[in-house]
C-alpha cells in the first residue's frame, strides 16, 4: 500500500508563504535603518561593541568616600613643654619614618638650654603642621599629622534594605571621578555592626591598594558590589539601551552598508551598573551602538539615503526603496522616460496612431460582416414556404 504525505501540499505553499512574511521584514528593516556618511559619523562620534555571550554579575550599587586607613595616621608630639626652634616638615609633602620633623628648645635651665629632636613616626604625607618656629610648645598639643596613603579604605554606604546580601569577602568594583574614572577591584572587607538611622545605610568598608597615591581621603566613589553571578548571558553596555521602559531598542550596526544602523527592538532583563541583560532581540557579533545611540534617535534618516547607500555598496543602481531593479521595472522607467523625453512625438503621432485603431475597427467589422453573409444559406435552398401550395413553383405567388 502505497502512503501519500499530506504534508506535501504545504511544503509546496511554504515558499509562497514565506516570501511575504521576508519581503515585510526587509521592507520593515529598510525603514528603520539609518545611513550616515562618513562626516556624520564622526560628528555622532558613533562606538560599537560586539554582542557575546558573557558572566553577567548581579550587583549592588552604593556611593560612598575614600578614608585613612585605621593605624595610617600618626601625630608628632612632646613630651617636654618648650618652643619650637625649627621646623623641618611641609605640608602635604612627605617624610620618612625618622626624619627630623622638630626641634624644641625645652624650658629647662641651661645655657644654652636643652634641646629634643622629634623624628617622624610614620612614613607619609604630611596632612597638617601646626607650629611654626618660637611658638610654645604644649605636650597635650599636636605638632603635626602624618598619613599613610598607600593602602587606603573605601566606605560604601549601602541602603540598608540591601544589606542581606552583602558577605564579606564579596569581590567590588570601586570607581573614583577624581582618580581619571580608573576602576579599582578589592574585596569586602567588613560590615558595619550598627546601622546609620539618619540615613538608612549599613556600612561596607573596603582595603585598596592606592598606586600612585591617586586616591585621597574624602573623594567621593562609587561602587559595584557584585552579589552573585550568571554565564552565557547576552548583555549590552546601559548607554545602548534607547526608548521608553515599555519599548525598549538599540542601534546595530548593518552588516552590509558602511555607516548604517538599523534601529532593532529588544526585550530586556536584569541589569547591573554596567551592563543590561538581553532577552531577545539581538543575535552574536552583532555591532551594538553604544556611544552616539542616543543621537542616532534624532538623526531622523541619517545623511544618506537608502539608494545611494545600497548603490555603493553593491557597485549597480537600486530603486529609491532600496529594492533590486528587475527586468520589468526597468522596461516601466524606460517606458516612463521615454513617454516623458519624447511627448511631442506622442503628440506628432497622434493622429497615426488614431487611425490604426480606426483602421483596425473597421477590419474586424468587415470579418465580422463577411463571416455573417458567407455563413446565410442561399435563397431557395432548404428552405420552405408555408404560403406555398403543391405543384406550384415558390416563385409564383398564387394569390397574385
């Protein structure tokens, strides 16, 4: 027995029905795609990023300050009453540990009376001096402050809502607008033990390794606590994310024409300080807009159109549309040249042409007629006369 697929039918009407469904979204693409020259592209100062699947972390944003890390500081001090007869230290400069840093003349009795050298206890910055040379000298008062800056603490104030999360040994982010944006990774050092109730914040402290001495107490820092992690999640940097919450989109690169970007809906997920996880919408290595996509929104349909774009690319004309010109459309435009180049020989061979479907009328009329004649039978010949009678020809009327 032999089976017959009923499938078969719509495997043959697949193509038809695909055909639109692809001829609507490239029309769709067309529309939403926007071409720029080169000067265009330089004025948006337009930056892509390849889209790849990647760890996704899942943060907790704070803001906070840098300050001196406990047992960092350190005071110069007597411990005789006197006056100071030289002062060897400068602000925010530094010293080493037991460099000269005073020298007080004490009020005992001598001629000339004693005198103490003061070193410096710390190595460091200078942070304040406060005597100068002549002025008394008071064991309760301190002569001058040094700071260590070479391992600094970074203090997050993290809203308190979010503290359960918070594990110390939690890797961070820490980025200083002071510091050139540099990004600084450390680890969760401690939380606080009590809550700040003015404010609604825990604190979060953290060691940083301070190079170059770019961090200060008092910067003002960010940070991005991450909280837990997920791999293969597709994500693009905050700055491409374009539209309204409900109707999101972003700006990907085309992968045919030079300098364009079609404008690509997406549906989003989570999000860190960073980055924005993407649902759907977008597919590996594409090009994703990331500085100038906000700009590219208003550029309306950029500095080039869609046929002069498509004509470079492809080395031969298109229509305006972008489409392919096909045998037929060209037969139309030259049609529609042609009517247009030549309207006074349309209108020198008027009547010529008026006379042709004139002539050809009245042709098939002649068919017409001489087909009706040829096709009458011959008077006479099988035919009969009711009005006749026997025996008498049809030719004579017996009533005459």
């Amino acid at each position: 027995m032999k089976f017959v697929s009923l499938t078969h039918p719509f495997r043959l009407a697949l193509p038809l029905l695909v055909a639109p469904l692809l001829a609507a979204a490239t029309s769709d693409r067309r529309a939403n795609t926007i071409i720029l020259d080169e000067t265009g592209v330089k004025n948006l100062r337009i930056q892509t990023v390849q889209v790849e699947p990647d760890v996704f972390n899942e943060t907790v944003f704070a803001l906070g300050r840098i300050e001196v890390l406990p047992g960092k500081r350190a005071v110069v001090s007597s411990r005789i009453p006197g006056r100071v007869l030289a002062v060897n230290l400068e602000h925010d400069h530094p010293v080493t540990q037991g460099e000269s840093a005073f020298v007080v003349e004490s009020r005992q009795l001598g001629d000339p009376p004693p005198s103490v050298t003061l070193n410096a206890p710390l190595s460091g910055l200078v942070s304040a001096v406060h005597a100068v040379v002549g002025e008394p000298v008071d064991p309760d008062k301190p002569l001058a402050e040094i700071i260590d800056l070479t391992t600094v603490y970074a203090i997050a104030r993290v809203p308190e809502h979010l503290a359960s999360r918070l594990k110390v040994g939690q890797r961070a982010q820490i980025t200083v607008t002071a510091a050139s944006e540099e990004i600084f990774t450390t680890e969760l050092h401690h939380i606080g033990a009590e809550a700040d109730a003015a404010n609604g914040t825990v604190e979060a402290a953290f060691q940083v390794t301070n190079p170059g001495l770019k961090l200060r107490p008092g910067m003002r820092a960010e940070f991005s606590i991450v909280t837990a992690h997920r791999s293969d999640v597709t994500s693009v940097p905050r700055s491409a994310i374009q539209g309204t919450p409900s109707s999101r989109f972003v700006y990907v690169k085309d992968f045919d024409l030079a300098n364009a970007f079609v404008k690509t809906p997406v549906v989003t997920g989570a999000s860190n300080d960073r980055v924005v996880e993407i649902i759907s919408g977008l597919l590996p290595a594409d090009e994703v807009v990331t500085q100038g996509a906000y700009s590219l929104a208003f550029a309306g349909g950029g500095t080039l159109s869609l046929k002069e774009a498509l004509d470079a690319a492809h080395g031969h004309e298109h229509n305006a549309d972008g489409s392919e010109i096909t045998a037929e459309s060209k037969a139309a435009k030259a049609k529609a040249s042609g009517d247009h180049g030549h309207a006074h020989s349309e209108h020198a061979h008027g009547d010529s042409t008026l006379w042709k479907i004139l002539s050809g009328v009245f042709f098939l009329a002649f068919l017409v007629t001489l087909f009706s004649k040829s096709a009458r039978p011959a008077p006479g010949v099988g035919r009969s006369n009711p009005d006749s009678t026997e025996g008498v020809p049809p030719s004579v009327n017996p009533q005459s």
